[in-house]
C-alpha cells in the first residue's frame, strides 16, 4: 500500500495567514492526489484534484502544487470557515489511502 | 448537484453483519464513468477506503476486508449498498459512501468529488 504521510498534524494560525500543509507518497504517484477539508459533523469537501486544480466553486485562496511523491496545500489568506482539518488522498493505485490529517486552529 | 446518503442501523452487535446503503440523488447510479466507494473514519480519524462497485456489479475490495465484505448495487432504486460480516468493535466508525468520478481532462483525473455526510456505526453488544 502507498503510505502518505502528511505534516504537521496540527497548525495554530490567525485569520489572513498564509498556511501550508505538506503530504508524502512512500512511491510515486504521478499527480494522483486530492486535498479535502472536513468540518465536525459535515460531509468531506474535495477541495483539489490532480495536485493542482480547483473544484469548481473552491476559493481561488486555496493551491495545490507538486507532483510525484511530494505535494502541498496552501491557502493564501485564511478566513474564519477555513479552520477545519485537512486530509491529503492518492488514488494512484489500490487500496486507496489517505494521511492522517492536518488540524488548523484558530490562533 | 448529486448528492449521497448514507442510512443504516447505528449499532450493530459483535459476530452480527453491518450492513449500510448509499441513496444516490439529484444523478444516476447508472452513468458512465462513475465507481461509487465505502470509506470509514475512526475515532481516532484515521480514514480507511473499503472498496468500490461499478453500476455493472464490479466491485474492487481491500484485501484487508476482502474476507468479510460484499458490496451490492440496485440501479432501480440508485443505491448502492455494503455488508460488513462478522463484526468487531474494530469496526466502529464513521462510514461515507464517496462517487469516484474516472473522467480525465489532459492528463488530472478528477477523483473522489462528492462525499456523503457520513453515519456513525457502534459494534457493541
């Protein structure tokens, strides 16, 4: 199985920050990865496909860039319903997987 | 916009079968290009993906519960459904049915794109 080790856990950060959020494939996987937000008690967002491209009606704040075993999720300027936890996912091969998630508090 | 939803019973006893059903709304379950996935959440929120099945029965499961699982779809009703036997306390979660979206534009695939919002399942006598 393609292990993603996505750092840091946690991230204590304040509304207008810059924030990043990295993830590791122990093997390459091209640019199969997406980034999705949760919310206590809501669904899953899938925020970026492919490394890098937006679902439609994502904020333009948020990027994701890299490719083959390193990746990263940045949002330009936080706003208050961007603290949430993070979760990076290659879909590269089977048994997907996932990291164990990043945490983003309100500093 | 599609939408998905989970239902099923929230406490199951040990050794019984966990059973849940996805209700696919506002799309149809027998589009092309889609494979419709189980993942679970743990307390602990490490996530796990179960497996997935084609409208045509296809199913692809991970063999760490390839022993114990099987997955059904019903077209005629655009749900789709899990059987988890044997269950553990192990296996207490938060489980999400997920579409699998196979299109691909110039090279990015677009992935997992709608989640449904989950249902907490307890294994506990």
């Amino acid at each position: 199985d393609i292990q993603m080790t996505q750092s840091p856990s946690s991230l204590s950060a304040s509304v207008g920050d810059r924030v990043t959020i990295t993830c590791r494939a122990s093997q390459d996987i091209n640019n199969y990865i997406t980034w999705f937000q949760q919310r206590p008690g809501k669904a899953p967002k899938s925020l970026i496909y492919a490394a890098s491209s937006l679902r439609n009606g994502v904020p333009s704040r948020f990027t994701g860039s890299g490719s083959g075993t390193d990746f990263t999720l940045t949002i330009s300027s936080l706003q208050p319903e961007d603290f949430a936890t993070y979760y990076c996912h290659q879909y590269k091969s089977y048994p997907h997987t996932f990291g164990l998630g990043t945490t983003l508090e309100i500093k | 916009q599609v939408q998905l939803q989970e239902s099923g019973p929230g406490l199951v006893k040990p050794s019984q079968t966990l059973s849940l059903t996805c209700t696919v709304s506002g799309g149809s379950i027998s589009s092309d290009g889609y494979s419709w996935n189980w993942i679970r959440q743990f307390p602990g929120k490490g996530l796990e993906w179960i497996g997935y099945i084609y409208k045509s029965g296809t199913t692809h499961y991970n063999p760490s519960l390839k022993s114990r699982l099987s997955m059904s779809v019903d077209t005629s009703k655009n749900q789709f459904s899990l059987n988890l036997s044997s269950a553990t306390a192990a296996d207490t979660a938060v489980y999400y049915c997920a579409r699998d979206n196979k299109f691909c534009t110039d090279g990015r695939c677009y992935g997992m794109d709608v989640w449904g919002q989950g249902t907490t399942v307890n294994v506990s006598s």
